[in-house]
C-alpha cells in the first residue's frame, strides 16, 4: 500500500512512480526542523498555554463556586455553566487538534434532554460523563501545557540562539564590549567561547538541538492528542451504545425486508397455485357428472399443480430455516447448499461443536448467498467453502476461480451481508482483484449452544 500511495503521488504531481521511501533525498531527522508539521505542533504548544490558562480558570473558579454554593439553588446552574462552558472549549480544542496536529477526534456524545426547560437541560449537563471529563481535561491540561511550553520554547530557543553564534558574535562583541559568550567569570579571570573551534562548537551544539527540538515536539504533542481523544471524545462506551444501535437498525430492517421476501413469496408463488388449484378442483367437481373423462383429467393436472406447491413451499422453508441445519448442523446444510450450486464445490468443515443456532443460522445463509453470487456472477470452474473455529471466533471462508472484481462498497448483495455480520459483531472481507482468484473471509463471534 505504502508503495501505490508512493507512485499515485507521483502521478498526481507529474512525477513519474517510484517506489516508497526514494521519495526525499535526506533523512527524516534532518528533514524534520523545515516541514509545515514539525511548526504546526509548535504552534500548537505555543497556544496551549495560554487557552489552558483561560480554560483551568474557567473550570476551576465556576467549579469552586458552584460547589460552595450547593447549600442553595444557585450552585446548580452555576455548575451546569461550568461544565456547559467546559464543553465549549472542548469543541474548541477539537478543532485545534484537527488543524495543527490533523488529529481527527469525533464529538462526545450529546446531551440527553429528555424534556424541554432549564432544569432538564441542566440536569442532562450535570448527568452527563462527557461533561465531567471536559472538565478534568480543563485542570490536567494546564501543568502540562506548562511543562511542554517550557520544554518546547526552550529547546527551540536554546538551538537558534547556538546555531546562530557566529553571526551574533561577529555582530555583538564590537558594540557591547565583550569576548563573546562567557561560560565563566570572577574576580581572576573570565571564559569566552571566542577562538573558532569553540565557535564552530557552538554551532553544532545549536544543531543538534534543532534537529532533536522537532521529535520532542512531536512526543509532547502525542500526550497531547491522548488527552484530547481520551478525555474530549466519545467514550468506549457511548461508542459502543452507537454501534449497537446501528446494528439494531439493520437487524430490523433485515427482517423486515425478510418478511417482506416472505409474504411476496407466498401471495406471488404458493398462494397463487393454491387459489388456481381450488378453482379447478371446483371446476372438476362440476364436470365430474357429465363428463367424467374431463373431470378426471382436471384432477390429474390439480395433482401435479399440489406437487409444485408443495415443492415451492418445501423451498421457502429451506429459505427461512433449513430442516437439514437444525437437525445436522453445518456440516450436512452446507454440503446441500454446495451440491445445488452450479459449479464444483468443496466444502470442509471442521467444528469441535455446533454454535449457537443464531450464529449457525447466521453462518449458513451467508455461505449460501456468496454460493449464489458464485453461480450467478463468477463464472468460476471450481470453489471451495471451508468453516472452522479460531479462538471465540467461527471463520468461513468461500473461495473461487472466477473473474474476480466483487466489491463490497458497490453496493450490491455484499454490503447487506456485511451489514448483516456487523449487527452480530461479524466482519467480512473480500479478496477478489480483477481477473480472480476472489476468497471472501467472515467472521462470526462463537458461542456453543448448550
């Protein structure tokens, strides 16, 4: 990957491909005092004392007096507007994250007013987590923006005042009076570093903290980001309730768009035999005394049409919930999905017990959609299906000889799968470059059923 970024830079700027890491002539130690990103994390620890300045007064002067005023009314709201403007300088801090140090970090997770009014609004501030860490951002911030302030101006400082030694030297001592710069000096003797070794020391001494100022820089601002994403972005555990309510949408909606399936199966298919088949019957039982010859003909097409219902409804049971796979398990519902398949399929299972019958359920239908892909799409010679256990993890593997080019975010029937293994904390990945091979990977969670 590292190597196309490499030659799609090329390309995007003229410059023929080549490959990763011939991009830059120096070195990145001695490339880093002159990029944009080495002064942009200074500039974000520049700026970071003051704005810690003005937060941690903030958070600690309306947190102070809204405590003390808790023996009356008055200390709620005055807490709540702390902790409301700690909130605000978070989205403040965010965005400086983002646009000096491209630290993308995704908003808390929002108030929960569930009625409308001051008091509910101020009772969602005080409940919420998010707020309480806003605020111990607010106090930790400061000390260590004091600290990477100091550490980071003196570094830089120190560096440029050495590098540059020669030139003030040449410049300063004619006007001041002096030998240059002393390192010591009493009432005896005095020490100048004015000779050209020492000079030309100075100078490399002034480099090398040029060189190192950027990388230290950069370590600060790495606590710096820990803060911001740990303490002013979502928690793991608001996070985690988002994702489950994403995957509880499409779970719905999955089954809803099944029922649906269902009901369109049966009214179009089974139903609609069923009505015909009463019609004729009904017809047969007119015409069975005046013409028993058409009466009995009438019967025997019924009979057929019962055995075609009979088989569109043995199918769509196969289509909810095979008979096979509760009463065998995997091993035997996917080697009857394989055997209907168009192509020659291998399948292997190789299980030390049967999972849950969800995550079974769940295993089996995907095996058989990308069965279906492959019959429909491939045109493959040959697949082969294999099922096994790693870990707490149920692995299934698909894979074919076909033209390849299948691709998840094209939208089609592989984005509902993986949206169907995702709401069960599956994943899915498909391999499958043009002109094949195409081996599609998932992943389920294992639980043995009892």
């Amino acid at each position: 990957m590292a190597t196309d970024y490499a030659q799609g830079y090329g390309r995007r700027h003229g410059q023929p491909g080549r490959p990763a890491g011939t991009g830059h002539r120096l070195p990145a130690a001695l490339r880093a005092p002159f990029e944009a990103r080495a002064w942009r994390e200074f500039g974000h620890v520049l700026l970071g004392l003051p704005i810690s300045i003005v937060l941690f007064t903030w958070a600690v002067t309306m947190a102070s007096l809204g405590a003390g005023l808790l023996v009356t009314f008055l200390g709620v709201p005055v807490l709540a507007a702390a902790l409301a403007g700690c909130r605000g300088f978070g989205v403040l801090e965010r965005t400086r994250a983002r646009a000096l140090l491209r630290l993308e970090v995704a908003d808390p997770e929002p108030l929960r007013v569930t009625k409308p009014g001051a008091l509910a609004w101020m009772g969602a501030v005080l409940k919420s987590g998010a707020s309480w860490r806003h605020l111990l951002y607010a106090v930790v911030r400061l000390p260590w923006a004091v600290f990477s302030f100091a550490v980071a101006l003196s570094f830089w400082s120190v560096g440029l005042t050495l590098l540059t030694y020669p030139l003030w030297f040449w410049a300063t001592p004619a006007h001041a009076g002096t030998g240059g710069l002393q390192l010591y000096g009493d009432a005896h003797h005095d020490v100048y570093l004015d000779n050209p070794f020492e000079i030309t020391g100075t100078a490399l001494i002034g480099l090398l903290f040029i060189l190192v100022a950027p990388w230290l820089v950069r370590a600060l601002t790495t606590v710096d980001g820990l803060l911001v994403r740990g303490l002013l972005g979502p928690s793991p555990l608001s996070a985690r309730v988002v994702e489950l309510e994403s995957d509880r949408g499409v779970v719905v909606d999955t089954a809803a768009a099944d029922l649906r399936r269902i009901e369109r199966d049966l009214h179009d298919g089974a139903q609609a035999r069923l009505v015909g088949l009463a019609m004729d019957l009904g017809l047969a039982r007119e015409k069975l005394q005046e013409d028993p010859r058409a009466a009995a003909r009438m019967v025997e097409e019924a009979h057929g049409e019962v055995k075609t219902a009979l088989q569109e409804l043995r199918d769509l049971a196969r289509g909810i919930h095979p008979a096979v796979l509760t009463d065998r398990g995997l091993d035997a519902a996917l080697s009857s999905v394989a055997s209907r398949c168009t192509v020659p399929v291998r399948v292997e299972v190789d299980l030390p017990a049967r999972p849950v019958p969800a995550i079974e359920g769940i295993a089996y239908f995907t095996v058989s959609e990308l069965l279906q892909n492959i019959s429909k799409h491939s045109r493959a010679r040959t697949a082969s299906v294999d099922v096994w256990r790693s870990a707490d993890r149920l692995m299934l593997q698909v894979t074919d000889d076909g033209v390849g080019g299948a691709d998840v975010s094209r939208g089609t029937g592989l984005a509902g799968l993986a949206g169907r293994l995702d709401a069960v904390d599956g994943i899915l990945m498909v391999n499958s470059p043009a002109g094949g091979p195409t081996r599609v990977t998932a992943e389920l969670p294992w639980r043995t059923s009892a």
